[in-house]
C-alpha cells in the first residue's frame, strides 16, 4: 500500500465539492495530523461538463460509481451519492468486497442497510465510517464510539434536523404560518426533493436510529422507530406553547427500556430556557446521558458544505492515522436484534383541541381524559370566535397510551372542530 492515501469520491454534490476543497487547500496540514499524505485518485458524478468550481484535471473520472470503487488506484471510498439502495449501496458493497475502507454521509442506506454493510465492512477487516451521516459537523458518532464508549448510556435526544428546526423557529420569530415558511424553505433549497423527508421526520429519524445502534448495543431498526412530523403545528401552536414556557421542537429521543428500546422522532414542547429551547435555525443539536458522564451536550451546524466535509474528512483521519473500529462501536455479530417498544414512561402532554362552542363540551372533555387516567394539570382558553374555541391542556405525567385512549373517546364525542394535537413536555 502507498505511503498516501489515496481517495475516490463518488458524488460531487456540495458535500463532495468541500471534500475536494479541503484536500486542495490543507494538504500540508492533513499530511503533518496524519503523518501521512491524503491525495484524490478518481471521481465519479452524473455529469463530466458540469462546472463545479473546482479543478478536476487531476483526477481519474468514471461514470459509474461501482467501477470507482473497484479501482486499484484508491484506499479509501468515498460514497456522497445518497439514496438507500441503488447505485450508492451498490458503490459500497463493491468497495468493501474489494478490500477498501468506506467514509459515507448516507443515513438513509445505513438506517436501512446498516448491520448487514456493518458485518461485511468487518468481514474485509476494513473501516465503514460515517459520522458526515448524523448531524452534519457535530461529532456524536466519534463521540459515543470513543469518547463515551465507557458509559452505560440511558438516553439520546436532540433536534437532528436543520430544515425542520428552521421552519419552526422561523414561524415564531416571523409570525408566519407553516404554508409560507414551507415555501420559503423550497426557495431556499433547504429541503430534500421529498420534502416528507424532511417535514415528516424521516430524514432525522434515519440519524435518530444510527445513533441508538451506537448507544444501546442494538441492531440499526429503523422500522421500530415512532415518527411524526411537524405538518400539524400552527403558528397559533407555537404562540400559545410560548405563552406556558415552552417551545416546540422536532425532537428525537432513544432510551431503552424493560420493554425495549424506544426510538421516537415528534414535535415535543420543551422548556424555554433548556438548551434545545435555545436552538434556533439550521443548527443541531445532541444531548446524551450516561451513568458516567451524566449529560453532555454537542451543539453545531447540522448540514452545509463546510460542517459536512468536515466530518467525512474526520473519517478520513482517522483512517489515515491507521484507526480501526467496529461500525457500531461494537463487533456487529455481537449486536442485539432491537425489540422496539412504544414509549412507556409517564411525562407531562400538552394537548391542543378545537372545541365546538357550545356548551357542556369541557365537561365532556374532562370526563374523557379522567375515563382513560389523565389528570388536567392547568388549562387555557385562548381567543375564540362563535364556532370553535382552542383550548390547550396541560396534563400530569401519564402515559400515552391513556392519553391516545382519551382521544379516542373524544373523536366519538364529535365536539371537535379539527384533530386534536398531543405534545408530550421533555425534560430537556
């Protein structure tokens, strides 16, 4: 093997685009941390004439990615093609068959695919790294593989998604309703080409279910993960959340439980002056607890050509350095199957209905939650006019499941004007 390591990268979208960057621009500095050169061998994308900005003419080019990661000129490839199955995994299962380390961003494929390239990147004894894939330049990956790696971990939380976070802290700081910040975000280029990827908390869930594998010895299972996404919050929602103290925010939490392990991407309310509360923009940010450590929190850009880039070449470094470690932080043969259970402890839901205006209605409402075990901790009337009256309740730590029994009691009551909103409180 040279004494260089020697890169292919395959896509050369804005992430590849500051890889290539960072290599044209650090060379000394990436040769002095590593003790050794990093260089570009070959590089593949749709398209040879698009103009990228960059100087190319250095670089090997092929037109399929698999052929790339085959070549005998490259140590170490480079997926930034995206998708979860398709000419990416293709890429990726042709590099680590051919004996070569693999540094991706693709949280999709790995949140689908993950055990099984896990088991083959450690069959080849070859590196399968991906800390560009969870939460763009924040290095949570390194961080529980390494770092924490002594800790017994009880929960993950955090807002993995800058579109999202975006949105959210747009309507309030503008006023603005959901509709108009959504079209704003398209204009913007902050959403995926499915945005239900994005708004329907797909994409952070994908992140969400990569970092539990890490934490709680589980295999990847996405499947077993809980999704909700944000395309029911009002700006009257996050108005009156704002009023009680709190602030909305696409959370993901993992915990592991007696019943399992609970992986949950929704809007949650979280106290104003909690750190995830502070979160404004594209930012991201993660919160792990450990019996050790207790709580930590990593907060940093979620997505963008620099943070991204950044955190492929960590991976890259790491490889250069002579750094080798299980996938998942642990041996992939020696990962539990994960049992997904539904979220089982008590917490505080803030629910937001719509009542018909007539009445006898919050006596029937009351009734409801008292016949399924929810207890009202205060509630609020807002404005109204003479067909509805929103109408926010705050419970005492209960269950979901007692709160999704009492919406089901009201449905049948037909004293609701639109579907009610529940939003559990995280103690954030």
């Amino acid at each position: 093997m040279s004494n260089t390591l020697r890169l292919g990268i395959a896509g050369l979208g804005t992430v590849g685009i500051g890889v290539i960057k960072i290599v044209q621009e650090h060379a000394s500095l990436l040769e002095a941390r590593a003790g050794r050169s990093v260089s570009i061998s070959a590089v593949s994308a749709r398209s040879k004439a698009k103009d990228r900005g960059v100087d190319l003419s250095g670089y090997a080019w092929e037109d399929d990615p698999v052929a790339l990661a085959k070549r005998e000129d490259i140590d170490v490839f480079i997926e930034l093609i995206g998708g979860d199955s398709g000419p990416a995994k293709a890429a990726v299962e042709a590099a680590l068959a051919a004996g070569k380390h693999v540094v991706t961003a693709n949280k999709a494929m790995l949140a689908l695919h993950g055990q099984e390239l896990a088991l083959a990147a450690e069959t080849a004894d070859v590196n399968l790294r991906f800390e560009a894939a969870v939460a763009g330049g924040i290095p949570i990956i390194k961080t529980l593989t390494e770092s924490l790696a002594a800790n017994k971990i009880t929960r993950v939380m955090g807002v993995m998604n800058g579109t999202c976070n975006y949105i959210l802290t747009r309507m309030e700081s503008a006023a603005l309703p959901y509709e108009t910040v959504f079209e704003e975000a398209n204009q913007l280029g902050y959403l995926e080409a499915d945005p239900n990827l994005d708004v329907g908390g797909i994409d952070a869930a994908h992140k969400l279910v990569l970092l539990s594998s890490i934490a709680f010895g589980t295999q990847v299972n996405f499947t077993g993960a809980e999704l909700e996404g944000i395309g029911q919050i009002t700006i009257e929602d996050i108005d009156h959340a704002r009023d009680m103290g709190f602030r909305i925010k696409l959370l993901g939490v993992a915990q592991m439980t007696d019943a399992g392990l609970e992986q949950s991407m929704r809007p949650s309310l979280v106290p104003a002056t909690s750190p995830l509360a502070q979160l404004d923009g594209g930012t991201n940010m993660v919160v792990v607890e450990g019996d050790a450590v207790e709580q930590i929190v990593l907060r940093g850009a979620g997505a963008g050509e620099g943070p991204t880039a950044s955190a492929v070449m960590g991976d890259v470094m790491d490889i250069a350095r002579g750094l080798k470690l299980p996938v998942f932080g642990q041996p992939a043969a020696t990962l539990k199957p994960a049992k997904p259970a539904k979220a089982s402890n008590e917490a505080a839901f803030c629910l937001r209905l719509n009542l018909k205006d007539v009445p006898g209605v919050m006596a029937q409402i009351s009734t409801a939650l008292a016949n399924a075990g929810v207890s009202i901790d205060r509630m609020r009337q807002f404005s109204h006019n003479d067909v509805s009256a929103p109408v926010m309740i705050v419970t005492h730590p209960t269950k979901r499941s007692h709160v999704e029994t009492a919406f089901q009691e009201i449905a049948q009551l037909n004293v609701t004007t639109e579907t009610p909103l529940m939003l559990s409180i995280v103690d954030a």
